[in-house]
C-alpha cells in the first residue's frame, strides 16, 4: 500500500530550496523539503524510496578539493541505517537510496540528512540547491 510520504520536485522548478553545509563536519543537516509526518494504524514494515541531486551555488576554482557526503534518511529524528556515501567530482552531488523499516503504530516524521567529513583541510561553507528530489514510501501488509 502506498503510504501518504510522496514528496517530489516539479520539472524546471528547481532550486526551490537551497541550503548551506560547513564542512568539515558530521553534523547531520536536514535537506530543505524532505520533512514529511505521516500515520500508520497499525505496525508495518515500511520500504523507503529516496533520490535527491544537489547543485554546489558557490563553487570554487577548478581544482578545488572534493567532500565526502552521506546522505540518511532519518525517522523520528533517529538514523535508519538506510544511507549512502558518495564523493563529490563536480559542482554536484546525488543520492539514490532504498530500504525497509520496521515502524509501530502512531505518527512518524521522516526527512533526509546531509553531512560531510572530509575537506582536505580547507574548511569552506557550501551552498547547495535542490535540481531534483523524489520520496516515496510503501508498507508492506
């Protein structure tokens, strides 16, 4: 059953949101338009459908270092081990991620979270726009 969690981006809309991360930092930072509180009447196992692509606004010169990023949607502002980890080779990034959870009964809130940890040394604080963002949810009965 398709759970009430669709969030997507309209065609040649974005960046609708942007947003700003100082690496070097683990510090999880909630990706603009990703927050969504949805209900289930009962408990269920839940698989989670998440891609988002990110633009860097401010890039730098050609040559410049590149981050390492992990992206992990977290539910109930706990983290649900469903994430990936990819590095940056341009002026941007994308995630494409799939998982199963197992929820309880009641209210939940899910929204994706964006960090990075490594800098090469040069602490710089980057801004990304959203180019496309797509979640979708599923309980499995």
């Amino acid at each position: 059953h398709l759970l009430n969690v669709a969030i997507g981006m309209p065609k040649n809309s974005s960046p609708q949101s942007t947003f700003t991360l100082s690496p070097p930092s683990t510090l999880d930072v909630v990706i603009p338009g990703t927050q969504k509180t949805f209900s289930l009447d009962k408990p269920k196992t839940v698989f989670f459908n998440f891609t988002v692509a990110l633009g860097l606004i401010n890039f730098f010169s050609p040559g410049d270092y590149y981050h390492f990023y992990r992206c992990e949607l977290f539910i109930n502002n706990s983290p649900t081990q469903i994430f990936q980890v990819v590095q940056e080779h341009s002026k941007s990034i994308q995630f494409s991620m799939s998982g199963v959870y197992d929820l309880p009964a009641g209210t939940h809130t899910i929204e994706a979270r964006l960090s990075s940890w490594h800098d090469f040394g040069q602490a710089r604080n980057l801004k990304y726009g959203i180019l496309s963002l797509l979640l979708s949810a599923f309980s499995v009965d």
